[in-house]
C-alpha cells in the first residue's frame, strides 16, 4: 500500500481501517519516525518536532536511505508525508485549544467471511456490510459533515440531509452523496467499484485529477496504479443482489467467481489447471449450498473437485 500525504492525515485523524493503520504504523517504524505519545509537555513537544524536522532534511541528502515508495522521485512523498505528520502532531499537542473540547469516538463493525450484516447509523442510514469487509464510523457525525471509512463491499441507503453531506472514504477513492442508494466494492488488491441504484454520487480517485458524477444504472472503476477512472451502464441486479443472499453471475470467469465464493463461503480456493480458471459460469442462485452449487458447476464446466479441510482444490 501506497503511504501518502492523505493517508497519514486520516491516520492521525483516526479514520483508517485495519489494514491502512498497520500499513502505516509499518511505515513509520521503516523511516524511524516517532509516533507521538499519550501525552508530553510543550518542551518534549518542541524537542521531537526538532527530530522530525531533521528526518525531513535527511530524506533529501543524497546518500540518505530510501524508503519503499512506488513513486520514481521517492523522497517527494516521504517528505510530504513527514511534513503532514509534523502539522498533525503540532494539531494535536502544540495548537491552543478550546475548554472541554469533546473527543470523537469511533466505532467499527465487521463481517467475518461467509457472513453479512445490516444495521442503522445514528443519522439513519443504513447499511449493508458484505463478507470480509469492516466499516469504520464516529459515534456521532460531525455538525457538517458524515464521514465513514470503508474496507471491503457494503450497500449504503443514506438518509437525505442537504446541509450534511456523506462521504466514504475507501483505499485510494472517495464518494460523495447527499442522500441516495449504492453499493461500493473496494476489496484490498482488487478494483474499487461504486453502482448507483437511486439518486446520484460522486465518485473520485485521489490521484486522479478527474471526477465523475454518477446516476442511477451507472457503475464506475478504479483500478489502483493505473490512477484512471472507467465508467459504464449496468445490470444492476448483478451487483445488490447479495444483500439479498444472492449469488449472480453472467458469462462470469471462474478466476473471478473465486475471491467470491471465498469470501461467501468462508472457503480458500484452488485452481490446478489455469485453462479451468478461464471458464465461464452463468446462473442466478438464492442463498445456495455451496455442495449444491458446485455439483451444478463441476457437471455444466466439466472439472472434478475435492475438499482439503477448507480448502477446495478445482482440478
């Protein structure tokens, strides 16, 4: 994972999934940069914002060791990024502040593989979290905005307050709606998907200067490294039917249906003949079996398959 500028600032936010604050913390430890402390006094304070300052400058002389960022002037974003841990610690323990500020405190809700999960946020909208996905919310939403934080697959019905927009921020993109219905996919390693169902949203890459605004029947990707962004018409159906427990596939590969049914079945999959892999599957299911399903597959796809434990192993 790419560590940038923003995503050190949702660090110190404490708007970062599992998975972006382990990266992060790994960061930090790799560049021996501190992470500030419960608490310190202003001449600590003043004495490790000296450290810092001098870890930025070392980033910089030539010689100086390089920190594993996929960017070809490498010490742009290590720079950057130690600049803005510097800003969030002078934020957080040298900036004046007001009398009983009150602390935001988060919550996070899981689904584990082979499980999914609705529930209500306390601004009314609802959600729909996928397996093996997590999603990362204050317990109470700022005055002006709602922020949430996503890693995985989940469906939002967001309740409509023009004043208070909604945003999701999930790996590399970001989505904006005022009040609508749409499911967003962002899988860790995989393509990050948002599928309007009703209203309107917008939908953007955080280094990619384009945006787009997205209507009901309009899907949009983003594949990360590529820094681009695609969209198209689609058949919705096909993408909310999950919360529904259901399972659709259209002339799908089965080297797609497999990070899936992982994650539906709480299963590892196998492929022993790649050939296997590029065959394709259609078929619409309500809350299968999985031995229901895959003795339908193996007689229509033609492959043998065995059980390991948890592990399926399609020969």
């Amino acid at each position: 994972m790419e560590i940038t500028p923003e995503l050190l600032r949702q660090y110190y936010l404490g708007l970062c999934n599992t998975e972006q604050q382990a990266a992060v913390k790994a960061w930090l430890e790799a560049s021996h940069v501190e992470e500030p402390p419960d608490y310190v006094g202003h001449q600590e304070a003043e004495q490790l914002r000296a450290r810092i300052w001098q870890h930025v400058q070392s980033l910089q002389r030539p010689g100086s060791r390089s920190v594993m960022i996929t960017n070809k002037r490498w010490w742009m974003p290590a720079v950057a990024a130690s600049l803005i841990f510097a800003c969030c610690f002078w934020y957080q323990f040298g900036a004046p502040r007001r009398k009983n500020q009150p602390t935001i405190s988060y919550q996070t809700i899981a689904s584990a593989p082979g499980e999914r999960k609705q529930f209500t946020l306390t601004d009314g909208t609802i959600v729909y979290l996928n397996s093996g996905s997590e999603l990362r919310f204050p317990a109470r939403f700022a005055d002006s905005v709602r922020s949430v934080s996503l890693s995985g697959e989940a469906f939002f019905k967001v309740a409509k307050n023009p004043d208070k927009p909604f945003i999701i921020d999930a790996g590399e993109t970001q989505v904006k709606v005022l009040g609508t219905a749409f499911n967003l996919k962002s899988y860790s390693g995989e393509s990050t998907v948002v599928t309007v169902q009703e209203g309107k949203v917008r939908f953007k890459a955080r280094h990619a200067k384009a945006q787009m605004i997205l209507t009901a029947g309009h899907a949009a990707r983003y594949e990360e490294g590529k820094n681009s962004l695609d969209s198209a018409n689609v058949y919705q159906n096909r993408y909310f039917s999950w919360k529904e427990s259901k399972l659709i596939f259209s002339a799908t590969p089965l080297s797609e249906m497999k990070a899936v049914l992982e994650r539906w079945y709480g299963i590892r999959i196998i492929f022993k003949s790649p050939q296997v892999a590029e065959r394709r599957f259609s078929g619409t299911y309500d809350n299968p079996r999985l031995d229901v399903l895959l003795k339908e597959m193996s007689m229509l796809m033609k492959f043998e398959y065995k059980f390991s434990g948890k592990t399926l192993v399609i020969e």
